[in-house]
C-alpha cells in the first residue's frame, strides 16, 4: 500500500524556493524549505523509488539536470548536456545453469531448479576452486576468485561471512538453505532474472558487483561436503544480452584556473534507489529518502551555494550517479567516460544517507569513509568540516559507495555519511517521516565553506602509505 504522494506540491515547492538567499558567501545559509522541497520530490510516491536503470531514475536524473541549470552550472558533459545515458548490458536466462566439477572429481552435477536457486548472478559463467567455510573456519581468509561453499552450521554468522567473501573477492557464494523446498525452486526459478547488469565494454564494476550468490538444498550441501577444498568448480549460465540504460546528471561550475592541467574537485551523490520490491507490512515502494535522495539534496545546495558565490578557483564537478544500488554501475562508466582525466581530479567527496545522526559519532558529525587512508578528512576537519573516522571498520563502507570506483583507479576519494546502519535501510520506511530535517539541513551547512575553501586551495590530498585500495 502507497504512502500518500506529495509529488505535485513538491515541484511547485522546490520551483519557488531557490531565489531568495543572501548574495555575500560569509552569509550563505541553506533554508530548511529548500531542503525539504528537494526531498519531497525525490522521495515521493510518484517516482516509484527511482529504481536503478528504470524511467523513474530517468525522470530525477533531469529533475537534478534542472536543478544544476536553474543554480547557473553549466553542462558537465563534452557533447553541451547535463544527462549522461549509461550504456549497460542486461543478461537475461537463455536456460537453466548448473553447477559442476571435474569427472574424476566423482561429483554429480547440481541443476538450478532442482538442486539451487540463483539469487543473483553476473550472468557469466565462471569457475574457482572450492573453499568450504564451517564454525571451525568462519573467520578463516578466503582466497581470491573462490568458490565459497557456506555450511548451514555458521548460522548467524552467515552473513558477515558472505560479506568477507565478497570483500575478498570470490567468484561465487553457495548457502545451504535446508528449507529450499521443490515448490520454492519452481518459484524462484520463475520469479524473474537474478542477471546483475554490467556497464558496457567493462568488465569488472567497482562494488562488489562481480559475485554470484546460489542458495543450495540440503541434499546438495551434502554432496558438495564431500569434496575436498581445492577442487575447481565451475557455475556454467546459459544468458543473453540486451541493453539498458541508465543516468548520470554532471554539471560544472567552471573555475578561473584555465590552465590545461588545474585540478578540480568533483562532488557526488547516487540518484536512484530500490524501487518497488517486496512488501514489509503492506508497503511496497522504497522511497529511498535517506538513501540517497538526501546524498543527492546535498549536491544539489553545494552547487546552489558555490554558484552564488564568486567563481572559485578550481573548476568543481558536481555528479549525480544512477545504478550505485546495482553496484556502482553509474560511477563506473562515469569513470570511464569522464569529461575530464581522471588524473587532474584533486579530490572526491560523496554524500551517502546523511539524513540521520549515526549515535557512533559525535554531536553533529559525519563519518568519513576510509579516513586513515589518505589527508583529506583530516585537512577538510582542520577548516571546519565536522568529520570524524568511520566507526564500522568491518562493515568496509570504504568500498560500497561510488567513491570507490574512482578510488581504484587513484582518485583520493571518500564518502561522507550520517547513520551508516540506520533502521530504514533498504526498507520502504526510509521515507521523510524518518528523516532529521535539521541534522540534514545543518550537515549541508556544516559543509559548505569547507568545500569552498578546497575549491579555492592549491591542496592536492594524497593517499597515506600502503592505503590506496587496488583493484582485485
């Protein structure tokens, strides 16, 4: 069941309230309406959640484009446009998978539908050798491009150990589920494609976007017990490709260092959220308020705010991704498609979830991912930024925002963040009833002259030795 729509009073509300401001930077102050406004539309009913690669995340992809024109930037692309159209390919089931081993292994291959259900999948078949993961070895490192076999004797502990897994790279998760039923393997064999898109012509996306994960019976967790740890398996996926689409929005505010290799500074947020997926207690549609219409509201009064002011010295991207939720999707073909090289970028700043105070933080404060990696929380909190280090070391927030995917490939990137594991995450109550309006409206604030002095600054931050993250 929807939640009542505020879509048609929020465009009315954010047209008129962007005039107004005081014209002198030391005075800018971010109106609470103006904040509200944004997300009233962001997080509206009427946009469906703006799920990933769909014509909602279209629709706020122009919504911000408009925004960025109506603050004066210009258009951040080389072709005179703000929207960037995302080239991705989508796998769709051309058959059913299996998963196998070598013949003198002695293993009968396991059939989807009868013996596992894929959960997600990149849509590529691929290979690993086998390592089983019980009680005795839940903390063990999991190598590189395995095939991590989960015993249901972990328990609770099963989803912290697909998390390392991830981390760590492995090529494909198997969880014993022994309540897989037949008629729940029809089921989810029918349910729809688990393919995960891949952006066109890439390979690899940054988030952990690169595994598959298969829910196994218990009578196949037993046959695949039976094998010893090393033994190549291999997941074999009969797909298809089609293309998909989704949206970066990318304005610039052009600084007065023309000089052919100034740096800049890009700003970021993702745009889109989950859509419509299951239902919890009736509600169905993910709005997506915190995660990350509030990410994208910050963009958007940053810009405002820097526009109003005199041009800056460094040219500031500001970037609005499509498909994070898919992995990081946006940011990676941004990255690959950047207006400008990637080398002459300074520093990356992303807002993610900032509508709510983390109770691990102090009074006021956002965490900033991967503080101890490079200089750029620090020196940012030197001139007032208030940032702190990041509290959940082992939740790797560091790598599961677009700052990665630019961080991998040397950009000094981070992500500022409010209550990193709020209860609304992922769920359909992440809606404007459970936003801090004024943490909100005050994080932007607490931002703004920071990033104007970044903007203006000969700073160029640097990793701290050993830090800077390595593509696996």
């Amino acid at each position: 069941m929807f939640k009542t729509s505020n879509f048609l009073r929020g465009i009315a509300f954010a047209a008129l309230c962007v005039s107004g401001a005081l014209s002198q930077t030391s005075e800018w102050k971010v109106k609470p309406e103006w904040v509200h406004a944004h997300e009233m539309f962001l997080a509206s009913d009427a946009m469906r959640g703006r799920g990933s690669a769909t014509p909602d995340e279209w629709i706020t992809a122009e919504y911000v484009a408009s925004e960025f024109e109506k603050y004066g930037l210009k258009p951040g692309l080389p072709e005179g446009t703000f929207v960037q159209r995302v080239e991705l390919v989508q796998p769709v089931a051309d058959g059913r998978s299996m998963l196998a081993a070598p013949e003198n292994a002695g293993f009968v291959p396991l059939q989807e539908g009868t013996d596992f259900s894929v959960l997600r999948a990149t849509g590529q078949s691929t290979s690993g050798a086998l390592r089983k993961i019980g009680p005795a070895n839940v903390d063990s490192p999991v190598p590189p491009g395995a095939v991590v076999f989960l015993k249901a004797e972990i328990g609770s502990e099963r989803n912290k150990a697909v998390r390392r897994a991830i981390v760590a790279g492995a090529e494909v998760i198997l969880r014993e589920d022994a309540s897989l039923t037949p008629e729940r393997l029809r089921a989810n064999l029918e349910s729809g494609s688990p393919f995960h898109p891949r952006v066109a012509g890439v390979e690899e996306a940054a988030m952990g976007a690169n595994f598959t994960l298969l829910d196994v019976t218990k009578e196949a967790a037993q046959r695949l017990s039976k094998m010893p740890d090393g033994t190549t398996v291999s997941l074999q996926l009969q797909t298809r490709g089609v293309a998909r689409y989704s949206y970066n929005t990318v304005g610039v505010l052009l600084g007065t260092d023309a000089t052919a290799n100034a740096k800049v500074i890009l700003l970021s947020a993702h745009l889109d959220h989950l859509g419509i997926g299951q239902p919890v207690n009736g509600d169905s549609l993910y709005n997506g308020a915190n995660d990350d219409a509030s990410g994208t509201t910050a963009v958007l009064e940053l810009a405002h705010a820097l526009a109003a002011g005199p041009a800056p010295k460094r040219t500031v991207y500001f970037v609005c991704y499509g498909s994070e939720e898919l992995g990081g999707l946006g940011s990676t073909y941004f990255r690959e498609h950047s207006p400008v090289p990637l080398d002459r970028i300074a520093a990356n700043v992303e807002f993610e979830m900032i509508g709510n105070q983390d109770p691990k933080m102090p009074k006021g404060k956002l965490l900033f991912t991967g503080w101890n990696r490079s200089n750029l929380g620090a020196t940012l909190a030197q001139h007032g930024a208030l940032l702190g280090d990041d509290p959940y070391p082992e939740q790797h927030f560091f790598e599961r925002s677009d700052n990665y995917s630019l961080a991998l490939k040397g950009v000094v990137a981070h992500t500022a963040a409010g209550w990193a594991t709020p209860p609304t995450y992922h769920k359909p109550d992440d809606d404007l009833a459970h936003l801090d309006f004024t943490f909100l409206t005050q994080a932007i604030q607490s931002l703004i002259e920071p990033v104007r002095w970044l903007a203006n600054s000969d700073f160029v931050p640097q990793w701290n030795p050993g830090q800077q993250p390595q593509q696996k």
